[in-house]
C-alpha cells in the first residue's frame, strides 16, 4: 500500500512540478509574496526553519521537512514532506550529506524553485566531527551542528536573504531589512554567551551527543560527549567509565543532558563522579513544541548560555 501511495506522491509531484516548469515563460513566476499568497518554504529542519521565518517574516509560510520529534540527522522525508518540496518557492537546508533524503528531493526540485545548501554560506568552516564514536557525520568526517555557534548562524542569513529575494523579488527589501535584524540578534546572543562563558572554572562540557563542538570551539571550551555525533549511537559500560573517569579529570562538577534524549546515561556518569546533572538543547527540533509555546531559537540559547554559566561555574 505504501508503494501505491509513493507513486501516487510522486506522480501528483511531477504533475506540479510539470505545471510550474510550463509557467517558466512568465515574467516574474513565484513573486507570490507581493501578489498576497506568501512564498511557500520548504525548511530542512528547525534552525533553518527559525532562519526563513526570521527573514521571511509575514511574506513567507516555512514549513520543516523533519517532522516534529522525529530526529532529524539522516531523517526519511515522509509524502507530506516530499509534497512540500514540490510546492516549495524556495528550499533551505544543510547539505553535505547532514539529510540525504532532502537533498535528493533538492535533487529532484523543478527549475522553478530557488535552492540553498546554507553550508556552503561564505564564513561557514566545518570543524571535524568528534573522533571514534560518531556514525553519521558530513561527508569527509566534519561536523554537522553548525547552528549552535550564533556567529555560524549569522553567517547564514545572507544566503536566505539571496534565496527569498530570488524567488520573490518584490519582497527583497523586506527579507534585507529582516536580515539585517536577525543579525543583530544573533550577534547579541554572541556577545551575552562570550560574557557568560568568560572565567570558567571548568571548560568541559559533557554533554549527551557531540552536537557542541562549534560552541565550544567558539567560547574557548571543550566537549566531552557520551555518545557521538549521532544521538542513537550508544556508548559501553567501559566507555562510560571512561567518560567519567576524563570528566573527573577535568574537574566537571555538572553533566549536561539534552532536552530530547533519556537522561540516564549523563545520571550514570554524573553519579560516577558525584557531579550534578543538568539540561542543554542542542535544537534539532522545534523548541515551542518539545520544551514550550514561547520558546525559540534565541530563548533556548540564552538559556543553554545561563544553564553552562552555572554548571561551569563561569564569572
Ligand atoms: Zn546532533
């Protein structure tokens, strides 16, 4: 029945995309925003889905192609999220291999859509993914959780402004002047998480997955994960003694846990060591769902900044 249901999707998809491709002929095709209909955003996942709404603001819907709680490293793009694509002005998200799937559906996107790997962004220099542990990082072993740096994620902006602008150019200025504000905000955020994170007693952070590389690299710290890269790889019980023995070491006095995963391996360490556990987001998934309605990217990191401040025991 799903086979059925597939080609169905797939048939319905290149009806439209057939559709768009017969209007290439038009003077301005996917200028919706300034006719009334907002331009339709296909986002990969949550981070890039809180970039196009910050830019687009009311001239664009976004829709995420990782549905809600599902995870989104390596995610199977479901028929609601191939249809999406299809119908998409514009699609943002990382590449590298961070989601083969969005990238083939890219792949498969008619001249109509306007497409942006935001990896490739002028500024964005991948780190090399935590050694040994991880399954699934990018192509040539690299790290994929740029968004956890803010200064990453600004550098971003001028590839979703670029990507708006060319599938709406009449709301150009507007996805300019959002740009510039969004910057501004991340380049705050900057600035609160250095002062936060000055005068560390400790500068490990342990933490569940290895998704906080780009931030510590950025504020000077070091991570020491519990699993890899990947949340679903899973460490030893020798390993684990390991990790507690190297967090002991460090003088670590809190485990960070994320939001989205069982606390129980950074309980099992923390425990080890006499240390206490607390909460980090690493923001693969849509924080007004999974931690609550007000939250977002900026609320979440500033948090993530107050929870390190302490757990750290920073100035
Ligand atoms: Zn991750």
């Amino acid at each position: 029945v799903s086979q059925i249901r597939t080609t169905v999707v797939l048939v319905a998809a290149a009806a439209l995309v057939a559709g768009l491709s017969g209007c290439a002929g038009d003077p301005a095709p996917g200028a919706e925003g300034s006719d009334g209909a907002p331009v339709q955003v296909a986002a990969s996942f949550y981070p890039v889905q809180w970039l196009a709404e910050q830019v687009g603001g009311p001239a664009v819907e976004v829709v995420s192609l990782t549905p809600e709680g599902v995870e989104p490293h390596d995610v199977a793009l479901d028929a609601g999220s191939l249809e999406a694509v299809a119908a998409a002005d514009a699609v943002l998200y990382l590449g590298a291999g961070f989601q083969p799937d969005v990238e083939r559906a890219v792949a498969d996107a008619g001249d109509g859509t306007v497409t942006a790997d935001l990896l490739q962004a002028e500024g964005i220099e991948l780190l090399a993914a935590d050694a040994g542990l991880g399954k699934e990082p990018l192509q040539g072993g690299k790290d994929p959780h740029v968004w956890l740096d803010p200064v990453l994620m600004a550098a971003m902006v001028p590839d979703v402004v670029d990507a708006l602008s060319e599938a709406d150019p009449d709301g150009a200025d507007g996805y300019r002047q959002r740009g510039e504000q969004v910057t501004s905000a991340l380049e705050e955020l900057d600035g609160d998480l250095g002062s936060q994170l000055t005068d560390c007693e400790v500068t490990t952070i342990v933490t569940s997955h290895a998704a906080f590389g780009y931030l510590a690299d950025r504020y000077g710290l070091e991570q020491l994960p519990i699993a890899g890269v990947s949340p679903d790889d899973q460490p030893s019980a020798a390993t684990l003694k390991e990790i507690a023995a190297a967090a002991s070491e460090a003088g670590v006095t809190t485990v960070f846990f994320e939001d989205v995963l069982p606390p129980d391996l950074a309980e099992t360490v923390a425990s080890e060591i006499g240390a206490d556990v607390d909460l980090l987001s690493a923001l693969e998934f849509d924080p007004a769902a999974s931690i609550g309605p007000d939250e977002d990217y900026l609320s979440v990191m500033r948090d993530n900044g107050r929870r390190l401040n302490s757990g750290l025991t920073c100035a």
